[in-house]
C-alpha cells in the first residue's frame, strides 16, 4: 500500500465502534452527574439555608463570621423565604456602635420573581448609636449628584416601624415611628410617614423623589407638640430636586411662632455653596423650654445666610423681652446683633454686640490661622448680671491674637473698686505649655497676683507662683467674713504619673474678723506618700497645726486643731471644737489614733451639733486591741435630727465588733436603730470581712434582721451572703448581692408578704391598698444587664373612692408582673384579674451600660376588659346603674417619664341610669381614639325610648383637668321615663368641658313631654337643717357633677302640664338651665293649647293660659282663665301667681257680687240666699279647701263634693236630691270604700263599690239609709 492509499470509510467506522469506545462516554456521564450532584447540593443547601431554621440561623453565623467581628446577632428566628426575626444584632464601626434590639420581617419571597419586592412588615426595635471615643472620621469625598436612583426591580414595603432610635445614651431623638415605602419604576421613590414621635412633639411626613435626573423632589413635614405646656403646630414643605433643594414653613402657637424658608445645593462642589439661602424669623423663644440647662427668656430672633464669593455672609439679631439675672435663671441680655462673613479658612466677626440692662459688651475680629478679636466692655454692672456679683460697674478691653495654635491673650478691666488684668497664652517652645505672665485681681485696697505655667505634654510640669495683699474676702459675698489678708503661695511639680510637688504658703500682717490671723504651710508631695508636711495657722485662739509625713514605714503625721471660737471664721460658724490626730502606718494598712469634741458647734449649710466626742486608737498589727467610741445628741442637718447616737468599734484589726444606736426625728417621724457586727480586717488590704449579726429599725418602717448575715467590704467592692430580714409586713430573703470593682452587681432573692400598706410610708401611692405581695428576682450586670424580676399577688385588695370607711374593694383576684432583661432589652408583661375586668399589657425597653431613666425609650401595649359594667354600680351609690361591656387596646411608646398612648377604646349594651332623676341611658355603643392625652371620641350612641342619642367630638386631658367638646344629637330620645316625668325630644346640643366645669348647651324640641308635679305631703325640714341620728338622704348620681345647663326647649305640640289642680297641654319655647348644686330653673313663656283646671270642686275649661318660667322649673307663673263649662254668665275663675302659691278671682261676664259669682260657678245659677245655697257654697270652698289639701298629701283618691241624685228608697220612701261630700279609697283595683256626708240633711252612709267588669258594679250604702244598687255604664265620648 502507497502512502497515499485511500482510507476505507467502513474500516474507520468499524474501529470507532470498538470495544475502546465508551470509556469516554461513561467519562462523561461521570462528569454531568458530578455536575448535576453538585448542583443539587448547592440548591439544597440554599434550600437548607433559606427554608428552614436551622440554616437561616448559619446563614447569620456565617455573615458575622465574614464581617470579621463587627456584625454580631443575639439569635435568629424564622426562615429567609417566609418570616424571620432577628435578636440584640450589634455593629461595631471604626467611628460608631450601633446596637438594635430586635429586627423582625415579614416578606413575600415569591414575589422576587416577578420584580417585586413586597415586604408586608419591617417592625425594628429600640436602636442606639453610640461614638467610639477618641475615634476620627475618615475624610470624605465629595458627594456627586447621582446618574439615576432606579431600583431593579418595584419595592412595597406596606408597613415600616421603629420604635425609638438614640445617639450616645441621651434618650430617645424619634421614638414610634409608624411609615411605608413604595417604589415603582414609572413613579419614583414615596415614602409616607404617618407617625414620627420625638421628644419635641409628634409629626408626620410624606416625601417624593424622582428615579431619574433632576430628580424632583416634593414633601411635607407636619408636627404637633407643646412648648411650656402650651400647643404648638409646625408645617415644613419640601420642593425643588435633589440639586436645588428648597424648603419653607412654621410654628405657630402660644408660646412661640417661627418662619423658615431656604435653598440648598447638597451636591455642590463649593462647600460654602450648599446653602443659597436661609432666613429664620422666630418669635417668643424660651431657650429653656428647649434646653434644661439654658436659662429663661423671651427671645424675638431674626437670622440669614447668603453665599458671597466663595464664603458665606450672615447675620443675627435677638430681642430678649424678659431680661433677667442669672441668679433668677435669667439671662442677663436685652439685646444682640451680630454679622459675620464666614470663608474656607477664617471666620470674620463684623460686629457682635450684647446690650444688657446696664452696659454693654461688644466682640470683632478675625478667626483664622491667625487671631485678631478684641473684646470691650462699657459700663457692665455685675450686679445687673448675677444677684451675688460684687456691686460694681466695670469698664475695660481685652484682645486676642496670635494663631490659632498658640493662642494669646492680654487685657485690663477695672470698676470703682474691681479690676482685672490678664495677660497669657499658649506657648510650643520647648514643650507647649500654659504661660500665664500675669493674673492679677484688685479688690478695693487689696490685689491678687497669679503668674505660672503648665506643660500640656509629656510630664505636664507646673510652676505657680502668687501674692495676696490686703484681700478683705467680705467684698466677695455676704457669706465671707470681713478681714485683710495677705500672703504668699508658691508651688511647683508635674501632674503626670501621679501628682509630685512642693508647696509653700506664708501669711502676714493679716486679720480676719477683727482678729490677727497668722501662720505659713509647708508641704512636699512625691508619688503614693505625702513627704513632708509642715503647718501652723492661728486665728485669734483658734490653731490648727499639722507635722510629718505618711506613707511609707517609719512615717508619722501629727494633726491637731484648738478652736474655741468658730465663729471668727464668718457667718454660719459658731461653736467651738477640739480634735487631735496621730497616722502612722502606710495607704494600705493605716494607723489612726485621735480624738474630737465639739460643743454648739454650727457649719455653713444648717448643720448643728449639740455635743459630739470621740476617741479612738487603730493598729497596725493585727492582734493589738483597739477601741474607737463616738457619742453625740443634737445633730441637726437641714430638717432632720439625730440623739443618743452612740457608736462603739472594739476588739483587733483581726477580729473586732461594732455597736452603732441611734434615733432620728425628721418631720413627724421618729426612726431609731440598733446594729451589731463583728469581722476583720484583712492583713494586707483594706478589706473588711464579718457578720451583720443584729439590725433592727424602729419607726415608721420597721426592719428586723432575723439570723447573722455575711458580709465583705471594700473600697470599691460589697459582697452580702444569704439574709433573711422581717421589713413591710413580710420577709425578704436575700440569696446574695454583690458589687464588684467594675461596678457590676449580680444578686438573687425574694419578698414574701410585702404590705402596701406599710409602703405607704416611703412613698405615695395614688389609691388606698391592704394588699400583700410576693417578689422575687435574679439580676446579673457583669456583661450587659440580665436577669427577671417578678412580683404577684399574694392576698388582699385595693381599696377605690367609695362608700364605706375605707372605701369600696376593687375584687382583685390576681396581679402577676414579670421583667426578663437580656440582649439589650427589657421585655415586661402584666396581668391583673378584677370582679369587674382584666387588664393585660406587655412591652420592652432597651438596657445599656447604666439603668433605665426618664429619658429611655419604652414600647409596648396595653389591654383591658370590663365585661360587666354593672359591677361598678356599687362604687357610684345605689341610685346609679350600670351594665354594657368596654374594651381598650391601647399601645404606647417615647421616653419612660412621659410615653406617648395611641389606641381604641369601644363598649356595647352600655346602660346608664339615675333612679333618682329619672335619666336612663339604655342600648349604648362606644367607639374611641386615644391619642397622647386626647380622646377622639368617633361615636357614642344610646337608645332611649323609641329614640336614640348619638355623640361624636374630642377630649384632652390636661393637667388643669379635662378639655372637651362633644356634639350630641338626639332623635326621638326618651330623657327622662317615669310615670310622673316623662320627656322625648330630638335636636342637637353640645356637651364642653373645660377645667373641671361640665357645660350643655343646644336646641332641642319636645316630640312629647309630661310633667306632673309630686305632692308635696306633709310639712318638712329645709335643707339646712340636720337632724342627728337620721340618715341624710342619698343625693343623684348626678348631683356632684360640677354641670351647667342652658338648653333651649321647643315644647312642640304634645306637652302636657299637671298639678295643682291645672291638668294643661303647652306650646312654645324656654330656655332650661342649671348650675350645680341648683335645682333645674328655666326662662321663657309658654302657652296653653287646651285644658282643664280644677276649683271649687269644679274642672273649668281654661280659654285663655300663660305659663311663664322665671326661675325653678317646678314653679312657673301663671296667668290663666277658666270658665265653667255652659255657664250662661260666663261663670269662671282667672289664676294669678304661681303654681305653689296661686292667686285665684271670680269672674263673669257681668257684673254681680263675688258671691253670686261663686254661685253661678258652684250651683250653676243664682243664690236664692237660703240655708240650702249657702251651705253648698260653703261645701264647695270646704272641697277646695280639702281638695287642695289632699294633693298635697296624697292620703285619698276621691275627697271633694258630688251631687247626689233624687232616688226612691226600697220602703217607697223618696231620699231627695242634694250635695254630697264624699272621702273614699280605691283599695285595690276593683274594691273602692268611702264615706258620704249630706250637705242639707243627716245622711251619714258607708259606701262600698265592687267592679264586676269594666261596665258592671254593685254599690253598697251602710249607715242612716242602707241601700244597694247594681250599675252598668255606657259611655259615649
């Protein structure tokens, strides 16, 4: 075969399809399922890592791990693709901490996968942002407006919160804040905050920015708060773009009104650019209201900023309109100005100037690399400034210059007896230190000079030196005693590594308080000992002398002080005292021995001491037997006073005992003790080590130690073994405490029957409790602050404002509260179980390195259910009733001193009624906001008769008492439903509180009334008049309601009047009123539509009726007229007067005499003048007299007189017709039994009527004539 023989295709196929063949695909199977594995394991460990919670919590592990410690998580809860929350996740910085207690999300992973991300909740928990001391920021960059702010993909986040974010420990900046995000790709960025809580008051937001270039920007920014317990409002608009940013708004209110507009240019490249334009007007500033630490005042100020040519120009003036001294807290300035024109490497003061009420200050120059300011002042009266300043006016100039790295300064100031001279800097050659040339204070004939200096560097050496000459010290303070001295002081040494130096005091020719006052003082001081000390100072015979040395073996120091006559040392010394003292021995192991006796002995700040002595000697050596004993009687600080104090240390520095008794009287309380110990002290330290073995405190709170208790003691340490004491009613068992160096704590323990009662007596409880409690706890802050505290009921109740002596039990039948701390937090619960509802509540608050205060921010919730009002009836006295059911669910977050409420309040079946005022609130719903101190009341709503009232309106609640306004309407509603009151109307009122007055006021209209004044009954007391041993009578719910009324009534056209005889149905309109502690009055004139009155045992039809109120509601005027029915002369009456006390006339339409009058209104005609007619006119003025009588008393149905007609009796005889007066009874509902008397005759009959049916009765006659009859009835209307 050639070279170039043809290749056989076949020959080639066939090798190819050898048993060489599938090696490589069996290879290549390997490989994918190698592959396929690996890709399966990599989607299960996602899957692992992101569906379950295990592996989300080494998700987090992981991520702490890469951030190389800076990013650490307490615990993680959850899984990535559902919901997770995280624990106490921290991040340390290079320039800043910051620490969140608890982050928790809930999302919706598969919304990623259609370009969305929907985050339902982000709740973010209590954040902290704490500096890294001494920590420098990197230099930044400068900021470039970006290219877009798309996002990849649309954003949701339906609900944000935060509760509180703090920087550097000092409380809360935002607390509660409730927003949503959203971001579309068409519609750019928008952020809704609906609550921001903040220290100043409470806002919300909304914020709009563009996605795409300029970036358009709009916003606003709505607060509402309090200055000085005043209401404010603010309002800041946002608009422009990112580039050009511009901004305006205000705050108006009470006590301050502000203005502010502005442009800005954040991203641009000058710095002295970013801002275009500000300007501030603001009136009525109180910087106090702002800033604890600031003073008072009332501040008008007017403020701007403009860019110049690469700087910024501004300018400041402030009007203060109450000018004050700063002893007062006042700020001592009436006016400033100021303009300044600030570059990138200097500041230049045009001009400050401060006008004060007596003088003036001004300040100019230039604040740069170099310094050239000068400082003047111009008739400046000290006592203007301060009420202690010496009372003088001062004159002087002082300038600054040098540069900024070795600043100086030099200038005089002098008054008719001040002045000043300073002349000073910073020096850096050879070391930069201090230079102080010359210090120097003149004070009348007397001058101090001070000159010296101080290395700020290395060893810090100091070199002082200074005179006194002829200083009288009254002419600094009434406090100081009159006097001249002179002296001089020299001193010298280094601060570095311990304090090191010498020091050297000399006085002469001086006098203090008229006396001579001599002495020098010489001492030498090097590192842990005090090397030579050389004193001796006399005053008069007062002499104090000190000599040697301490702190090393082998030192001694001698002290000793003679002053019979305290009081040459000035006002507030008297007395005199005598003390000696000898230390030996080194810091760690000190040898005292001395002695002190004090006779009236009075110090500044109102401390007295009757009788004092003591005496005692402690060794260095551990079996040497010491004794120290103090005893002393009438010592008073500031209220307080202490007798019969006595206190005793005996044994060796090995093992000794103590005694300390004692009584102290402060106000009305007298508390006494007694205590006993024994122990040691350590060998080598200054450790204490023994045993508590008594302690008993006697007064108002008694504490008795049942059985010894270890103890250890320290400069900086405690250590308390197991105790078990008898204080408040119970017994406190404590398992240990103990205080380490570090100032950690860790103790254990509990409480077991702790009194309420007995609390009483340290502080203010707001109710009455005779209650015991159980508490116990376990607290450990070595690391970071853990540990739970739990208390709970153990027996007993609290006592609320009622009837009774001690008040009305509140039924509590369980109280359990517990706090966990951990993980930067604090978590409480609370549960309380009442006869009359539950109250639920849990919440947290964040714990870092120092306890809670006033300024901590607090979150949580609170729930409370009242299912059975009715229970409460009892507190508010038997005439009130009560039912429905209220529930609350409120939360609350902000600062723990003052924290921010927001929830609902709603009730049904409400019921509320006044048995006594007929009121009767039935059916009712409740829906209510809380906010803060604000209740928006949304709907409230009874049912009363076939009516209904609703409510709707706010109320706040303020420290002067509730302020509220309410707007009631009421339709068809049932006010009162009693058989003798009965009122519906409808209308609309308003209901205003403010302070603690309750006011109501609208127009309403009478759908259908009835008054039907009581009968008075018999004679009784006024209401002044108190009867011992009787009952006072229980007053209306409503009487202690501080409530005024002005109600304008329509009588509408089915009202109706009775009493006293006037049986009437009104038209027209009045105005009720009622003041509290008044009975109901009203104003106004009504009429008569129809009616009837009674008189002379007559009903008279009334023509003509005017009822006029003028006063109390049931005692109108009357002007009415009434006729006798057909009377063909008119025959009638006319009431004058009022209803109690009426004025009756008779009237006719001619003219005859009253007695014919009468009679024409009695018989129906004319007096024929015999025995007949008079005698029935004499009965009819006996039954008005009688009748009258009985509607006051109320003890017959029937007393009157009736006409009796002619009738034939059953032996034929005929009984004529005649005058009747009639007394009866309606005994029960178909039994009547009266009594009937013949005008004209001796009839005399017991009269006796059984209804059969409605139609149907038999009437029985006992007496002079006996008869009976059957009577059926038909009545035709």
């Amino acid at each position: 075969m050639s070279d170039f023989e043809p290749v056989n295709d076949s020959d080639t196929v066939s090798k190819a399809s050898g048993p060489a063949a599938p090696r490589p695909r069996k290879r290549g199977r390997r490989l994918l399922a190698g592959a396929l594995a690996a890709l399966l394991l990599m989607f299960g460990a996602l899957a692992w890592l992101g569906a379950t919670e295990a592996g989300f919590a080494v998700l987090w592990r992981a991520a702490a791990w890469a951030s190389g410690g800076a990013l650490t998580v307490g615990k993680a809860r959850g899984t990535l693709i559902d919901r997770f929350s995280l624990d106490d996740i921290q991040w340390s910085g290079a320039t800043e901490r910051v620490r969140v207690t608890n982050v928790a999300v809930d999302w919706s992973a598969g919304d990623v996968w259609r370009r969305t991300l929907t985050i339902r909740r982000l709740a973010v928990g209590h954040v902290s942002v704490i500096s890294v001391p001494g920590a420098r920021k990197p230099p930044s960059s400068p900021t470039v407006l970006p290219e877009s702010l798309s996002l990849p993909f649309d954003v949701n986040v339906d609900a944000l919160t935060l509760a509180s974010l703090g920087f550097d420990g000092e409380g809360p900046s935002l607390y509660g804040v409730s927003a949503s995000y959203r971001y579309r790709a068409d519609n750019g960025h928008r952020l809704r905050i609906d609550r921001l809580d903040s220290p100043w008051g409470r806002g919300r937001a909304a914020l709009f920015a563009a996605d795409r270039r300029p970036f358009a920007l709009s916003g606003d920014l709505a607060v509402d708060g309090s200055v000085e317990s005043l209401p404010v409002a603010g309002k800041l608009d946002v608009s422009g773009s990112l580039a050009a940013v511009r901004i305006s708004g205000g705050v108006t209110g009470k006590a301050v009104n502000a203005r502010v507009d502005g442009e800005f240019a954040p991203f641009s490249t000058d710095s002295f650019s970013i801002v275009r334009r500000l300007d501030i007007l603001a009136g009525g500033v109180n910087p106090h209201a702002w800033l604890a630490d600031l003073p008072d005042a009332r501040l008008n100020i007017a403020a701007y900023l403009r860019p110049a040519a690469g700087r910024v120009s501004g300018g400041m003036s402030v009007l203060n309109l109450e000018p004050g001294d700063m002893s007062r807290n006042r700020l001592p300035v009436r006016s400033m100005a100021a303009e300044f024109l600030l570059g990138q490497n200097a500041l230049d003061l045009t001009f400050l100037g401060l006008d004060m009420p007596a003088g003036h200050i001004r300040l100019s120059g230039t604040v740069g690399n170099m310094l050239d300011m000068t400082l003047a002042l111009k008739e400046v009266a000290l006592k203007g400034m301060h009420a202690d300043a010496p009372d003088d006016v001062v004159n002087g100039a002082f300038r600054i210059g040098g540069s900024v790295a070795e600043p100086r300064i030099e200038g005089k100031a002098a008054g008719t007896w001040l002045g000043l001279e300073l002349n000073g800097g910073i020096v850096s050659s050879p070391l930069r230190h201090v230079a102080l040339r010359k210090l120097g204070l003149r004070a009348g004939g007397g001058e101090l000079t001070v000159s010296g200096s101080l290395e700020l560097e290395k060893l810090r050496r100091f070199d002082v030196s200074g005179a006194l000459s002829h200083i009288d010290p009254s002419r600094f303070g009434a406090s100081w005693p009159r006097g001249d001295v002179s002296a001089r002081l020299s001193a010298a040494g280094k601060l570095e590594k311990g304090p090191e130096g010498r020091l050297n005091l000399v006085l002469s020719e001086s006098r203090l308080s008229g006396q001579p006052l001599t002495g020098r003082v010489d001492a030498e001081l090097v590192p842990e000992r005090l090397k030579r000390l050389a004193m001796d100072l006399s005053l008069a015979r007062n002499r104090l002398q000190a000599q040697g040395s301490w702190g090393a073996a082998g030192d001694r120091l001698k002290f000793a002080l003679d002053a019979p006559a305290l009081g040459l040392l000035g006002p507030g010394f008297s007395g005199s005292l005598d003390a000696s003292a000898e230390v030996s021995g080194t810091p760690k192991v000190p040898v005292v021995s001395g002695r002190v006796k004090a006779d009236r002995l009075a110090l500044p700040g109102d401390v007295f001491v009757q009788s004092l002595s003591g005496a005692g000697d402690l060794r260095a050596d551990n079996a040497s037997p010491f004794r120290v004993a103090v005893s002393g009687d009438g010592l008073r600080v500031a209220q307080r006073r202490i007798d019969g104090l006595r206190l005793v240390l005996e044994g060796t520095r090995a093992r000794h005992h103590l005694e300390f008794d004692g009584r102290m009287q402060a106000e009305r309380l007298t508390e006494s003790w007694l205590v006993r110990a024994s122990g040691g002290l350590a060998q080598d330290r200054l450790v204490w080590g023994g045993s508590l073995d008594r302690l008993e405190l006697a007064g108002s709170v008694p504490v008795s130690l049942q059985a010894p208790v270890r103890l250890s003691v320290a400069k900086d340490s405690l250590d308390i073994g197991a105790a078990r004491l008898s204080a408040l009613g119970g017994t406190l068992a404590l398992a240990s405490l103990s205080r380490k160096g570090d100032g950690s704590l860790s103790t254990r323990g509990q409480w077991r029957g702790l009194s309420l009662a007995e609390l009483e007596h340290l502080v203010s409880l707001p109710v009455k409790a005779a209650m015991t409690l159980d508490a116990e706890w376990a607290i450990d802050t070595a690391r970071e602050i853990r540990g739970t505290i739990g208390l709970r009921r153990a027996a007993g109740d609290i006592l609320l404002p009622g009837s009774g002596k001690d008040g009305q039990p509140l039924g509590l039948n369980g109280l359990d509260a517990t706090v966990s701390m951990g993980n930067g937090q604090a978590q409480w619960t609370l549960a309380a179980r009442t006869r009359h509802g539950d109250l639920e509540g849990t919440g947290s608050l964040p714990l870092g390195s120092r306890l809670p205060d006033a300024r901590t921010p607090l979150s949580g919730n609170v729930r409370l259910s009242l299912p059975a009002l009715s229970t409460f009836a009892a507190l508010a006295g038997p005439s009130l009733e009560l039912g429905g059911r209220v529930n609350a669910d409120l939360s609350f977050n902000g600062p723990l001193g003052a924290p921010h409420w927001q929830g609902r309040v709603g009730g049904d079946h409400l019921l509320f009624a006044d048995r006594r005022t007929g009121i009767r609130l039935a059916d009712g719903t409740l829906a209510a906001r809380i906010t803060d101190e604000r209740v928006e009341l949304d709907t409230l709503r009874f049912s009363g008769g076939k009516g209904y009232a609703t409510a709707h309106g706010a109320l706040a609640l303020k420290d002067g008492g509730p302020d509220a306004r309410v707007q009631v309407e009421l339709n068809a509603f049932s006010v009162f439903d009693r058989p003798s009151r009965r009122l519906v109307v409808s209308g609309n009122a308003e209901l205003a509180m403010a302070g603690r007055k309750v006011s109501l006021t609208g127009k309403l209209r009478a759908d259908q009334g009835r008054v039907e004044l009581a009968r008075l009954g018999t004679p009784s007391l006024s209401d002044d008049v108190v009867v011992k041993g009787r009952a006072a009578p229980e007053p209306s719910a409503l009487a202690s309601l501080p409530l005024s009324v002005a109600l304008t009534l329509d009588l509408g056209d089915r009202f109706r009047f009775s009493g006293q005889g006037l049986d009437v149905e009104l038209t027209g309109q009045a105005l009720l009123t009622a003041e509290p502690g008044m009975a109901p009055a009203a104003k106004g004139q009504v009429r008569v539509v129809k009616g009837r009155y009674k008189a002379y045992g007559q009903d008279l039809d009334i023509e003509y009726g005017v009822i006029s109120f003028a006063g109390p509601l049931d005692n109108p005027g009357l002007n009415v007229r009434a006729r006798r029915r057909l009377s063909p002369v008119g025959a009638g009456v006319e009431v004058t007067g009022s209803v109690a006390t009426p004025q009756i006339r008779l009237i006719a339409d001619e003219a005859m005499s009253d007695r014919d009058k009468l009679a024409w209104l009695v018989l129906g005609r004319a007096s024929s003048g015999s025995d007949s007619d008079n005698n029935s006119m004499a009965a009819s003025a006996g039954a008005l007299l009688a009748g009258t009588l009985n509607e006051r008393i109320g003890l017959f149905d029937d007393l009157g007189m009736t006409q009796r007609n002619e009738r034939t009796l059953a032996d034929g005889r005929i009984s004529p017709a005649e005058q009747v007066v009639t007394v009866g009874k309606q005994l029960t509902q178909e039994f009547y039994l009266g009594y009937e008397y013949g005008i004209t005759s001796a009839h005399q009959a017991v009269k006796m009527i059984y209804s059969l049916s409605k139609s149907w009765s038999l009437v029985l006659r006992a007496g002079t004539e006996a008869s009976a009859e059957t009577r059926y009835t038909l009545r035709f209307d």
